[in-house]
C-alpha cells in the first residue's frame, strides 16, 4: 500500500482568546484529491480554525504540517506557493482591472521589486479561463457583482497554482444561480485538475453535493469546540447529527435523477426546542 503524505494535517491544535476559549484537540487531514468540508453554526469556531490552517493565527498548542513539513518551518512567501485562500467578503476598495487582481496571486513568485512577466500574465489569463469569466478581465473589479466578485477570487486562488485551496463560506450572500456556478467549478477544480479543497460551509448540501458529482469529500461536524463527527457526507449528515449539530429537525431523502443516479439532500423541518 503506498503511504501518501496529505497536502495538509492538523495535529492537537487549540486556540483560545484571553476570555474565550475556541476549540482544542482538533486533528483532521486533507488528502490530494478530495474535499473536506467544515460544517457548523455560527461562532463554533470554523474560520478561526481557518486562519490556523493559514498561518494567520497562531495555535495555542499542537501543530500544522503542510506536505509533512511544520508550518512554523515554512515563510509566508512558502505557504503562499502551497496554499491559496478564497475568503468569505472582499472589500472592493481600489479600482484595479479584474486581471490586475488575478495577478495579485502570483506575489508569492515575484520579487519585491519586480512586475508581472509574460509568463504570470498567461498564467493569470488561464485562472481566469478556468472559472470562466475571461470577457470581464478589463472590467474594473469594483464593479462586479457580488457573484462575479466571488469567481474573479477563486481565479485568484487558482492563479497561486496551489494544490490546495481555502474557501470560507464561498458562496455566502450568492443567488441561486453563481452559488451554482460557484458549486460546479468547485467540483471541476477537484474532479478535473486534480486540486483539493478545505472549505467552511453552512449549508450540508454542499457537502451532498459534492458527493453526488463523484468528487472524495468527507464532513467534519464542529460544536463547542470539537468535533462530533468525522467521515463521508453519507456517514456523518444523518437526521440525529443535524439535530445535535443545528438543533433542527431533518430528513434525509435520496431521489433517482436520469443520468445522474441517486441524488442525497437533507431537508429541514422545523427548528427543535431544546
């Protein structure tokens, strides 16, 4: 059996403010290939556990390994090569061209007193490809929607040619529409070029999603500081963890859907008084 090293692996870590403690013990890996989701409700601590992963935090106690390699070892400017950050908001405060912004993801291979060459050019035009907005790279950023926005950030990622890429909450404040968009590029990200995805969520049928496309993914449930449950969408969202996790009454259905096999969903109910 081959000994694969994951692109990411989080050990024992714990963080803490001086008079609120976040989350402690917390171990997971991210094999190449896959999707993990972090799944929970607001303020458990999943994009705290982020900027650990990031190297924006510090943990208070165990560590991060990126390729086997201890974070505390690596500079920025090395982090940045292996991982790329989504974030949930960006503020679009300077009129820069959508490429100009795309560009910016190729800061960790430039020096501090270099420009862009042909080659980051190209490799930026491609990013854009990738997503699928190349019409928009002229366009002032500032005057994109909020889902444009959110795909000019993913080509960002991408333009980091990273294996591994950060998302929180990517499609917060989306309609319908670019959360899909958003959710199908996703899915060709991992399926067809090979990457891998940490990423927050609070929807779990993100992580069905993901699942029902033929992509690895596997959930981890964080409450009160911990995990409560760690596996395969298929294992972990079932009806009693949703209602331990959300405090909401759930069903699991599945659906038969022609030429996309059996589809899973949870469908809420009504919230649960505790």
């Amino acid at each position: 059996m081959v000994d694969i090293t994951p692109l990411l692996e989080a050990i024992d870590i714990g963080f803490a403010y001086p008079r609120h403690h976040v989350f402690e013990n917390i171990n997971f890996s991210v094999a190449p290939g896959e999707i993990f989701c972090l799944l929970g409700p607001n303020g458990c601590g999943k994009t705290t556990l982020l900027d650990c992963v990031l190297g924006l935090s510090k943990p208070q106690g165990g560590k991060v390994l990126l390729n086997g390699v201890s974070m505390r070892k690596l500079s920025p400017g090395k982090i940045a090569q292996q991982v790329a950050y989504v974030p949930q908001i960006h503020e679009k405060t300077f009129p820069y061209t959508v490429l100009d912004v795309v560009l910016m993801g190729r800061a960790s291979y430039i020096g501090m007193f270099d420009s862009p060459d042909e080659e980051d050019i190209a490799i930026a035009k491609q990013a854009l490809a990738m997503v699928g907005i190349t019409r928009l790279q002229d366009r002032r950023y500032t005057q994109l929607s909020g889902g444009e926005g959110q795909l000019v950030m993913v080509a960002r990622a991408l333009a980091q040619q990273t294996p591994l890429i950060v998302m929180d909450e990517p499609t917060s404040h989306l309609d319908f529409k670019h959360e899909m968009v958003i959710m199908e590029t996703i899915v060709h990200l991992v399926r067809d070029a090979g990457l891998s995805i940490l990423m927050a969520t609070h929807f779990p049928n993100h992580c069905f999603y993901f699942e029902n496309n033929g992509v690895v993914t596997r959930a981890a449930l964080m409450s009160n500081g911990k995990f409560l449950a760690v596996g395969r969408p298929e294992e972990v969202l079932s009806e009693d963890n949703m209602k331990q996790l959300y405090n909401v009454d759930t069903r699991v259905v599945s659906c038969d859907i022609e030429g996309k096999g059996e589809l899973k969903q949870v469908i809420p109910i009504s919230t649960v008084v505790a």
